[in-house]
C-alpha cells in the first residue's frame, strides 16, 4: 500500500500543474484571437473535420499550419486549441491529455472541435485520440514528421484517421499573397522566392536559413538525439545545391568522408520525414533493381533551397524544376524520373497501377538542347503509351509532333496556374 502511494506522489510531481496548462490555454487563446487575418489555404476547402475520423494535417515547419488551424477555427464559435510547440508543455504526457480538457471545458465551455498543433510532440497521443473518436468530438492535428504521425496512426487509428499534406504556397497562393497576375514575371519572382509566408513577408534571406537551422536541429537532431550536426548540415546543403541531380548515400558516404552509409542513409531518411527534401527513385519494373539504382533529391520549396546554396541561387533550369516536381507532388504520391542509354525524362505519374502522365522540365527549348529534350520525352511515351505529354519552360508555348507524338509546351506561369 506504501508503495503505491509514494508512487502516487511521484507521479503527480511529474505532471504538468493545472494553473500552468490554465495559463497556457488562456495565453494561446488571446494569441489565437490577436492573430490577423490570413490568406486562405486551397487545402481548406477539401477539409471537413468529422467525429468518427481523426483528421491529420502534416508538413514542415513554417508551411502554415498552425494558421490553418485557426482558419478551421474561425468558422465555429466553440472550440478548443492547443499547440504542443510551447515549451511550457515540455513533458506533457498522454494521461495529461483529460486534465487539459476539463481546463478548455472550464474555461470556454464544451466544445465539439478540437485542434491541436503539432501532435506529434506528445507521446502517446495517439491513445487518447483513438478513445475520444466517435463520442461527438472532432479532431484536426497537425504534425511535422511524416514516418512519426504514419507509424503513430498505424497502430491505433488505422481507417479511422484522414491525412492531408500542406506546403508552403502553391504559385496561385503567392500571387493572391502578394496581389500579382500570372504571368512570366511572377513566375520568375516564385520561382526564385518560394513559398514560405514568413519569408514572403519581409524576402529577408536570414529567415529562409534560420529556418533551415531550426527544422535540422528541433525537428531532426533533437528528435533523434543527433549530437553532431555537421554532418546532417553537410548532407543538406549539399543536396540543396544539387536539386535534380542524382545522388546515391554510397556516393554521399565518400563526400563527406564517413565511416559507414548507415548514418548517411539516416540522415538521409529523417530529412525527407521532416519533409525538407523529396527522394525521386528511378522508375523500373523490377524492384529491387529500382532500390539500389541512384535517386534525385528536390527541396521542399525554391526559397530554401536559394537562400542556403549558393549554386541553386544561380540554377534557374533547377529553379523551375523543382517549382514543377512541387506542383505535381501537391497532386500525386506516386512519381519517378526515367533514364535509359538513349535518353531521360523528368517525371512519370503514375495511377492506379500505370504511368499516366510525362513531362519534361526545361528552362528554354533552343536548338543546343531541343533533340536531347523532346528525345527523352518521345523515349519515354513510346515505353508507356502515351499520346500526348508536356514541356514545362520559363515563357515559351507551343504545340508541335514529334516522333508521331503530341508535344505541348507551357510557359510556367500558365502550368503553375492550372492554366495549361
């Protein structure tokens, strides 16, 4: 009996005070309600938040999540936030979890709405959120870590969990944040600027890197319990300067001089799950073969990429290249870029079990480059069947046949737009 009550003290010294969660609430709250107005996400409008679905919202730092909290917040009167990235929280546990309620509950009345920031930060979360489903409560969380919050709602909220990606702004978005018209010199400022709204607000470069020194060490070093970062900021900036270009861990390993590839594939892994960087595999029809062949990496927005590469900063063919491997990732899970001896192309869509969709990235189709880039392209819609595929360049537009093949060339502004 003695046991059980020293262990009983001990753990309520753990637990964060309720007057510290109170105050949190309230101060989160006033913020919450002081913050200005926003510009609404195009992911808003494909979500609905439902009592018998978890709905998770997952990207990277700084992509506007947290306000897309509060624009769902907005169009109810009743509901309850938290955002887990408050250092007072530090420790808080999922047993805190009905503690914080009975304060919301205290404090703003029942709600049937519930948003919580950045989940992920909360062990065991997922436990809580299973047994509050279907009890006519919704949830709406988002998080940071794509391999955190998918093996987290594998385990507990399998089927009953709905997951969307948001990044920073779509080229639609900037130019409504920015009040511009689409066309070839908006694209250029996109293409070089990205779409991180805090960057967006002042275009000081000292916001895009003190970003990237944040999701390297809050989202990954501390995460992971990294303690030499050098390595990590070596692979990032490395892979930041080479967007589009291939790169296996192997060829990484001898970069940087590292003992073994285990840490280097790591690393590697926990970028992309703190969605810093996109991995494209090589497409092949045999698997194993697809695994070991090189990959190209594509950073998860323009801005970043520049702001910390002195080589990208100067890559405008890079540039638009990822701007177009962004836009399509926006839309799709499955893409891969095609390479034989006779030629490559930059992305194959692939649905429901086929490539659907080729194109092609270029800055300027001139005569130095016109046969490698149509070639590749034509290469790839003879292996899969397909009729018709699209060049993306900076302003040009054209339509043209090419080894019996429809070609459509797009200027960026237009492609970006969805005007093409």
């Amino acid at each position: 009996m003695m046991h059980r009550f020293i262990y009983h003290i001990c753990f309520n010294i753990a637990m964060i005070p309720i007057e510290t969660l109170r105050q949190v609430v309230l101060k989160q709250r006033e913020e919450l309600e002081l913050d200005e107005k926003s510009l609404p996400r195009q992911l808003s409008k494909g979500i609905t938040p439902d009592t018998d679905f978890a709905t998770v919202i997952s990207g990277v730092r700084r992509s506007g999540k947290s306000t897309l909290l509060r624009q769902l917040a907005r169009q109810t009167k009743k509901f309850h936030y938290i955002s887990f990235e408050d250092s007072r929280l530090a420790g808080f546990e999922a047993q805190d979890f009905h503690r914080l309620e009975k304060v919301m509950a205290r404090e703003f009345g029942q709600a049937a709405l519930c948003l919580f920031d950045e989940v992920q930060n909360v062990n065991g979360w997922e436990r809580y959120i299973s047994g509050s489903l279907g009890k006519g409560r919704k949830f709406v969380l988002t998080g940071s870590n794509a391999s955190l919050l998918s093996k987290e709602l594998g385990t507990l909220l399998t089927g009953r969990h709905l997951t969307y990606e948001l990044f920073p702004f779509s080229y639609q978005e900037f130019l409504s944040f920015k009040g511009l018209e689409a066309n070839s010199a908006s694209a250029v400022r996109y293409l070089q600027n990205g779409g991180f709204p805090a960057y967006l607000k002042k275009e000081k470069d000292e916001v895009l890197q003190e970003l990237l020194a944040d999701i390297l060490s809050r989202d990954i070093m501390a995460r992971y319990r990294i303690r030499d970062g050098q390595l990590l900021k070596g692979m990032a900036l490395h892979l930041a300067s080479n967007v589009g270009k291939e790169f296996s861990y192997n060829r990484l390993r001898k970069i940087f001089g590292a003992g073994s590839t285990n840490s280097i594939t790591q690393y590697g892994a926990y970028m992309e799950d703190g969605y810093l960087f996109f991995y494209l595999p090589r497409f092949d029809y045999s698997p194993s073969k697809q695994l070991v062949a090189p990959k190209k990496a594509y950073c998860i927005d323009n801005g970043l990429a520049r702001a910390n590469s002195l080589s990208f900063s100067s890559d405008e063919g890079g540039m638009l290249e990822n701007a177009v491997f962004l836009s399509l990732r926006r839309q799709n899970r499955e893409i891969y870029y095609f390479k034989e001896d006779r030629g490559e192309c930059d992305f194959l869509l692939k649905q429901k079990g086929r490539i659907r969709a080729a194109v092609q990235a270029c800055q300027h189709l001139d005569d130095g480059n016109r046969q490698r880039e149509i070639g590749g392209l034509t290469l790839a819609m003879k292996k899969f069947g397909l009729e018709e595929a699209t060049i993306v360049t900076l302003d040009q537009e054209d339509r043209f046949k090419a080894s019996g093949k429809n070609i459509k060339v797009v200027p960026s502004w237009k492609w970006l737009s969805g005007k093409n």
